[in-house]
C-alpha cells in the first residue's frame, strides 16, 4: 500500500495586470514504488532535494517522475531523477525510449495495485491525474491543473483562466476525480478533502457546461 506526501503545497497569485507568482504542488509517493509527481520550477532542485532527504529518499531510488502536463512549473527538475521512468502528460519514456501507451483512449496507466495514472484532459489536452490508494483505504487524486485550488469549485473562473485547452472535458474530469478520490491535491493550493457537496456541485457544473455545448 502506498502513502502520499505533499513536500510543497502550490500557489498562484495575480500580482500585477499581466504578471503572476506561481508554483505547483510537489508531491511524493511511497509504497511499492516512489513516485515524484510535478517537479516545480527549474529553480527549485534543492528545495526538492532538501524535502527528499527528510523523508531519507535518494533521487536515484525515484522509480516514476510524473509531470501531470507539460508546463514549465510541473517539469523543473526531472532531470534529477535519471533512474525513473518519466510520465509528462500522455508521454511515458526512459533515456529515449518512448512506449506507447493508449492514454489517448481513456485508458489508464496501472503502476502497481495502489496507484494508477488516468488521462484527465481539459487544462491541456494530455493532462493525467495520479490516483493512488493508501493504506488507510483512502483514494488521493493528484490532479496537477484539473483543479487550481478548492477554491476554484465554487468560482470555475479561477480555473477557466488559469488556461484551459477544452473546458467542457475538464469540467467532465473535474466531476469523474471528484467521484473516485477521498482528497485533491490540486495543482496550485493545499490538498483538501472531497464532500458529497463538492461532489454534487462539480456533477450539476458538468451538466450545465455540457448542456451549454449541445445548445
Ligand atoms: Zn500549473
């Protein structure tokens, strides 16, 4: 069974017209195997490996790096970690062998019995999301930019300009994460637990936004 670390919760803040302050969740998986999802900016290999050290994990012995997409606040620091198999988005590769995995028909990468990597576009077209099942028989989604913040449930505009690539499917999985996962670690706020009222409210939102296309 795995357990599910947040070594840097994320953040964004608007702080000029066209300029913001932003860096991603950082997150650490351990278990059957140690996964390192979103690797923040280029400028923060020590921070990363200061955080590793407290948890006594060597860069080498990270067998999975996931970008959940392919910004730069998600992809900084891969190249610490020369040992793993790198995911970024729908890409899975090792030096420069690329296999090909069918992310792009919904189906979902399974690492081990407790963790599994689902396509979840919308913010980009490839984005994952890292499910994982802890030992206490809780469901972590780690979301990257599916969710901005929990705030950005009851305000879809904060995740609307964050950027996304195809809103209607975000919205779709945005609702299918909601319904799988006990917490979110969304990509750019502190980790927070899923209610049935969140549930309810991101499965009435996919519903307007689909209606919202057929009309
Ligand atoms: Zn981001």
């Amino acid at each position: 069974m795995s357990e599910v670390f947040v070594l840097y919760d994320g953040f964004s803040t608007m702080c000029a017209k066209d300029e913001m302050v932003a860096n991603c969740s950082c997150t650490l998986v351990t278990g059957g195997h140690n996964i390192i999802v979103d690797t923040m900016t280029a400028w923060d290999s020590e921070k990363i490996l200061r955080a590793l050290q407290n948890y006594g994990i060597a860069p080498s012995s990270i067998s999975y790096v996931v970008s959940t997409h392919g910004h730069s606040d998600h992809i900084g620091n891969n190249n610490l970690f020369l040992q793993a198999k790198h995911i970024v988005g729908f890409s899975v590769s090792f030096r420069d062998k690329y296999y090909m995995h069918p992310f792009d028909k919904g189906e979902k990468f399974i690492v081990n019995d407790s963790v599994e990597i689902l396509p979840t576009p919308g913010h980009t077209l490839s984005d994952v999301t890292v499910l994982v099942r802890t030992k206490n028989s809780e469901s972590i989604a780690i979301t990257g930019d599916l969710f901005e913040n929990m705030e950005d449930i009851g305000n879809p505009n904060i995740w609307l300009e964050a950027g996304s690539e195809d809103p209607v499917q975000q919205m779709k999985n945005r609702s299918k994460i909601a319904d799988l996962a006990d917490w979110i670690v969304p990509g750019h706020g502190p980790k927070f637990k899923v209610t049935e009222q969140i549930r309810k409210s991101l499965r009435e939102q996919s519903g307007d936004t689909c209606s919202m296309k057929k009309g």
